[in-house]
C-alpha cells in the first residue's frame, strides 16, 4: 500500500505492478459514479430524496465554504478526541490491571466481555436519565463505546507477552510502575494497537448516532437537519464528510502508528 | 597472562574516566551453595530437581555447569538468581544470603531476551535506566559497552536487524553496564553456528578477564565448558547432582586448536558418558 513498506522487500517487478490496483480502483469508482448520476437523472425518485453525485458535491462545497461543515467536524472531533483519551487512561488501566490480576479477569474480565457486546449507543437513555442531555451524556456515549475494547486489546496484550521480558527487566532492575510503562505496556504494544483502533472506531460510531439526538451543531447533528430540511443532498455530504473524518484518523494515526511498531519489531506482512 | 594490564580499559578516554571508574568498580563475588535442593510438586506428584547441591566459587572464578538437558542446571542459576527459593540448603553470595533477585546476579538466556522495542542503545541502557541514571551518564556508559562488545555503529538497530550473534553481544553488554558481580549464563550460545560461538567464546573470555566477573555458564557442549571454564561440574539428570569436577587449569587466552584442550574435552566427555549409563540403567530412578 504504502512506499515505505514496499522499498525494502519487493522486487522491481512488484513495484512497476503496483499501479494496477489503484488504476482499478479508479475505474471501480468512476462507474460507481456514472451509475449513480444515471439513476439520479432518470427521474425514478424526486430529486430531493435521490440527488446525484454532482449535486452532493455542490452541497459539500456549499456546507464546507459556510464554514458549517468545518465548524461541525470540529464540535464532533473535539468530543471523540476527548472521549477517547478518557477511554485510553482508564482502558489502560483497566486492561493492565484484568491481565495481570487473575482474580479480577476471572470476575470483572466476564462484565467486561458482556459490556463489550453491547453497542455503546444503548447506554445512551441512561446517560440521558442520569446526566441530562448535554454533553456529558455524549462524551459517557463515547468513552463507553472505546472503553472496552482498548480494555480487552491491552489485557489481551499484556497476557501474550513473553514472560522472559518482565524476567529479563526484573533481573535488570525494573521494579513497580516502570515494570508496566518501560516493559509490559511496550511489549504489548503490537496487540494493543487492533483494540486501539477498534475502539477508535465504534466511539466514532457512538458519538454519531449520539450526536443524533443533540441539537448543537455536529456532524451527526447536520445529518439530522438535513432530514428536518429534507434535504438528502446534505444528508449525503455530511456522511461524505463523516466517512472522510474517519478515514483520516486511520490513515493520519493508526496506519502509520501501526507501521512504525511492525517495522521496529520486524513484524513484516 | 596479566589481568590488571587489561583491567583499566577506560585509560586514555579521559572524557569518561570517572564514569568507567564507577563503572568497573565490582568485581566478582564468591557463591556458596550449602545442600540445596529443589523438589517441584505438579499435580501431588513431586519430582527432585536437584538435590544436595553443595558448592563453593570464587570470586571472579568461571564455572561451567555441564550436564544433559534435564538436569536441573536451568533451575539452580534461577536459585541463585534469586528467581526461585530452594527447598531446602542455603545460597550466599558474597557471604549475604539471596533473597530474591536482585543486579548484582544478571542472567543471560539463549534467546538473548532483548526489548524489540528499543533499540542497542536503549537495550544496553535500560537497567541503567531502571538505576535511575541520568540520560546523560547512561548512554555515555551505553556507548562504552557497545564499543566493548564490537557493535560500534549498530547503536540504533532494533533486534531484529541483528544476527544471532549480534543480539548475545548486546545482551553481554546490556548486563555487564549495570556492573553486576555475577553473571548466570544460561546457555547462551546454544543457538549459535560453530564459527560465531568461537568467536563469542573468545570475547567472552576477554571481557571476563578484564571485569572479573563471577561466571555461571551453563551448557550442555563439552568443548564450549573446557574452552571457557576455570573449572567444569558434570551434573547428572533426575535428580541433577553434581558427578564430577574439573580444574581447567590450561593458560588464556586459550585457543579451541590446544592438544591439552581436546585432551581435557575427552576426559569430561567419559565422565558425562558414564554418567549417562548409569542414569539409563537405572532408568532414571536412581535416588
């Protein structure tokens, strides 16, 4: 995918074929497109609840150059950014704590496997009932829906790592806290990473089906007025948007945090 | 040979005098193991890992410890690192009883146990770090070590960049920067080709003579005990006890082509091998 995993081991061979898939991907998209701006002018459906590429990309524009969209993205991205590092201390925490205390991964590790069933969104009313809806109730959504899956990645972490490590760091010296900053969080990296991104990902999800529900201006909230407005055009632009926030958190942290651990540990594909 | 004309290494690099002062400021320390034993008990049954091991080493002496996988080898170094409680005798080192682990004994395993995650630098820095050295003082120490062990230029490769051969070096240096006094050497070379392993043996033997360092090398290869030991202990499996003892007193650096060194091999060769007999014969429940 990238040219930086590319370099060291493939063959020049490898490297000239490496166009083809993106040539085939941008055909794959360009009919996809054509197809859709066919139907949109065939006059099947009104054009309000079925409008065509073009006029989504109008909406875009009109929503980005308003500064509404921008100012949405930023409300949403400030809560999951929040919520997630709030789920990043106490997962960690948490996660340490259930792989290396047996006593609490036999008891509080099951509620945590239950918890982790259920989709964030559900401890939404409660959050309501408790909090009020406001923005604590949507950062609770959040921190819910990454919680227990950075949970489960760092105990899952922690579990698999090589126990002559903590040995080898032990008789080095290593003792208390540092034992779990300076060797069984670090050697748990590579597993903790999917529950990261994982938990990255479903708190994305939350906050948008939360955001739903609260009237200040969001990206799950454009969504929503869009359809008060009935306008499927924004309805769309927003999900493009929606979709282009998560891609860019993938591709702007995760990918390349995922990268750098594979290429230091020599973990190649 | 003498060894005070390769003690002070550090001479001529007055930059970190005082640093590699401190540094090479303990030398070995005696070991003194009285009857111990060690019985595992797995589901009710009880298996003798060892037993009545009694046993005295110098300070700064090298000692191999040979014997057939099983024989409990593994388990004594893990009591004398304090990782493991002996369930009966008593463990001093330096005359002070050991109680848990601690970095005056460091272990070097055959898969090197290295952090994949740091780089030779930082591997080579982290019990110094755990020390609580400043960053300062702990590369410069760091970089010292590397340069001993010949991986000048390879301070920031991680593990998996490095040989076999590369990585037991850095684990060498990574244990030997804390300054320990004892090194519990767990077959460390086991996983080695022949040529690399010789040429490990002779680096080894340099760096010791030049530390003087207490040396615990276990190894189930005869020529790799009488090439490095001061003195071989053949042990014999189930339960692991001592069968027989070998002053080595052939001079160093010693060279794997010495007549007296293949002489010495055979010798300790027949003791394991009768050793090995008798443990057949009695099928192993000679207790």
């Amino acid at each position: 995918m990238s040219a930086l995993t590319m370099t060291s081991r493939t063959t020049p061979a490898a490297e000239r074929a490496d166009w083809r898939p993106w040539l085939r991907r941008g055909v794959f998209y360009l009919a996809l497109l054509a197809v859709w701006e066919g139907l949109a002018r065939s006059g099947l459906w009104p054009g309000y609840l079925f409008p065509g590429p073009l006029t989504v990309l109008g909406a875009l524009w009109d929503g980005l150059a308003s500064g509404l969209f921008v100012r949405g993205a930023l409300a949403s991205l400030q809560r999951i950014v929040i919520g997630y590092l709030i789920s990043l201390g106490i997962g960690t925490l948490l996660g340490l704590l259930l792989g290396r205390i047996r006593v609490l991964d036999e008891t509080l590790g099951s509620l945590v496997m239950g918890l982790q069933a259920l989709p964030s969104v559900c401890w939404l009313p409660l959050a309501i009932l408790w909090l009020g809806l406001n923005e604590r109730a949507i950062l609770f959504v959040v921190v819910m829906g990454a919680l227990f899956s950075i949970t489960l990645g760092v105990e899952s972490g922690v579990k698999n790592t090589p126990p002559h490590y903590v040995q080898a760091a032990r008789n080095l010296g290593a003792r208390g806290p540092a034992l779990y900053t300076d060797v069984i969080l670090p050697a748990a990296l590579p597993a903790v990473l999917s529950g990261l991104k994982q938990g990255w990902s479903f708190a994305w999800r939350s906050l948008m089906a939360a955001e739903l529900l609260y009237y200040t201006l969001s990206l799950g909230n454009l969504l929503q007025t869009g359809r008060d407005l009935n306008d499927a055009a924004q309805v769309m632009a927003v999900m493009v948007m929606i979709i282009a926030v998560g891609v860019a958190a993938d591709q702007l942290v995760f990918t390349p945090l995922e990268r750098r651990t594979r290429e230091r540990w020599g973990l190649h594909r | 040979m003498s060894m005070l004309g390769a003690l002070p290494w550090a001479v001529g690099r007055s930059k970190d005098r005082t640093q590699a002062g401190a540094l090479n400021s303990a030398s070995g320390l005696s070991l003194r193991l009285e009857d111990v034993s060690r019985v595992f008990s797995h589901h009710g049954q009880t298996v003798a890992a060892l037993t009545s091991i009694t046993l005295e080493v110098a300070a700064g002496e090298f000692v191999c410890l040979l014997g057939p996988s099983g024989c409990g080898k593994s388990t004594l170094l893990n009591l004398i690192a304090g990782l493991d409680t002996p369930t009966t005798g008593a463990i001093r080192v330096g005359g002070q009883p050991v109680e848990g682990p601690g970095t005056d004994r460091v272990l070097l395993f055959q898969e090197a146990a290295l952090f994949p995650w740091l780089d030779v630098q930082r591997n080579v820095e982290f019990g110094l770090k755990q020390a609580g050295l400043p960053p300062q003082q702990r590369a410069a120490i760091a970089r010292q070590w590397i340069e001993r062990v010949n991986l000048t230029g390879f301070e920031r490769h991680y593990v998996h960049q490095l040989s076999g051969g590369m990585r037991q070096r850095v684990a060498i240096a990574r244990a030997l920067a804390i300054d320990p006094a004892m090194l519990l050497m767990d077959e460390p070379f086991g996983a080695l080709d022949a040529l690399t392993r010789d040429r490990l043996h002779q680096e080894l033997e340099t760096l010791w003579a030049a530390t003087r360092k207490t040396v615990i090398f276990v190894t189930h290869n005869v020529r790799e005990a009488v090439a490095l030991g001061d003195r071989v202990l053949v042990f014999s499996p189930r339960p692991g006890r001592i069968v027989g003892e070998f002053h080595i007193d052939l001079p160093r650096p010693r060279s794997l082509e010495d007549p007296g060194l293949v002489t010495r091999t055979a010798e300790v060769m027949a003791v394991l091998r009768a050793a090995d007999a008798d443990e057949r014969a009695h099928g192993g429940r000679g207790r």
